[in-house]
C-alpha cells in the first residue's frame, strides 16, 4: 500500500509498515515511514507486534493472492489477519481497516481457488466485525495498476469492475479519517461519485 503510506505521510502521520523480510522494505516509500520485519504466518508474541502500541489505527492489507495454495491463503488471509486483531487488541489499538475482497462469502460452495480465497477472506472479516475493535471492512474489485480516476461506486452485493490501487489507497485514507464509516462493510470499485462525497456508511452484513 505504497500509494497509502504516500497519502498520510502527506497529512503529517505517522507511519509504520511491515514486510516479510528487511531487503523489500528498499523498494518502498520513505519520507518518514518506518519498516518492521513481520512474518505474519508464524505464531505471534506480544513482542512481535510491539511496535503498535502506540498507534491510532490499524491496516490490514495482506493479501497471499486467490491463485495461492489453499495452506498459503489460510495463513495469511484468515490466520494473519487474526493474529493482526488480537495484536491491536492486545496494544490498545482500537481502529482497524480490514482490506478484503468484493465478492467475500462463507457460504460460497465452489470449489476453485477464487472461491477458496473469498471464504477466507470473509471469515476473517466475520472475526473482525465479531471484535471489540472499531472496524470498516473495505471490499474492493480487482486491483490495477496505473492512475486513478478519483471516482467510485460503492455498495453490497456488487460484482465486476475494477479499482486503481491509488483510488483504492484515497478510499482508505478517507476512512482512517470519517468516523462514520466505523461499523460498516461495503465494496467498492470505479464509478462516478467523487472520492470525496461517497457514501461509506453501510450496515453490517
């Protein structure tokens, strides 16, 4: 989410990543930002994730990808996902964005890679939104690289599309900053309302 980092260093935030190993952190964004080393598929300790205990919010954005081993996907998708609550939980870290996918639901029977991976990802989002923690669950279409239009459509139950990572990255740095979008699941991708002025309130599912 280097197009993220980018955003709230802008706004004066500060801002701390993770990466699997310490080489990856030479390829992103600096300008303030820090990088810690975080395998989020080995079992946790409070001193792995220490560095959050002072930070206003969390971003979980990782992602093994859908067309990954069903064994990669569980432990990174639903298990890294929840060692990630109980850390902010753990750290007093009470906001938290969950980054998922359009399309995320346990009750899909297919048994494809996609479809593995949207089960996953929506058993992760369950355990989230079942927490103590302030969250929004951001659902987004496909990802593409390249520039962004600056407008979206967001909503339940949608399907297709395609979202710029850096619209994508705006959407995040709104919620992070719109209090209203605490308690709220909704997808998103390319549509016609500015990022602005687009509605990120949705009832839970």
């Amino acid at each position: 989410m280097s197009f993220l980092t980018q955003l709230l260093l802008a706004r004066g935030e500060e801002v701390v990543g993770t990466v699997r190993n310490s080489p990856r952190s030479k390829a992103l964004p600096k300008g303030g930002a820090e990088y810690v080393e975080l395998n989020l598929e080995a079992e946790p300790s409070v001193m792995d994730w220490r560095f959050l205990a002072h930070a206003d919010a969390v971003i979980f954005a990782a992602g093994a990808g859908y067309g990954s081993s069903h064994d990669r996907k569980l432990s990174v998708d639903l298990q890294g996902a929840i060692r990630a609550c109980q850390a902010a939980v753990t750290h007093g870290v009470s906001r938290f964005v969950m980054v998922s996918s359009m399309g995320a639901d346990r009750a899909l029977v297919g048994e494809d890679s996609f479809s593995d991976y949207l089960r996953l990802k929506a058993e992760a989002d369950d355990y989230l939104m079942s927490s103590s923690l302030e969250w929004t669950v951001v659902r987004p279409s496909g990802l593409r690289d390249g520039s962004g239009t600056g407008a979206i459509q967001t909503g339940t139950d949608m399907r297709g599309g395609s979202i710029a990572r850096v619209d994508l990255s705006k959407v995040i740095d709104r919620v992070l900053h719109d209090p209203s979008s605490i308690g709220s699941v909704f997808e998103v991708t390319e549509g016609v309302v500015p990022i602005a002025h687009a509605q990120l309130h949705f009832g839970r599912e």
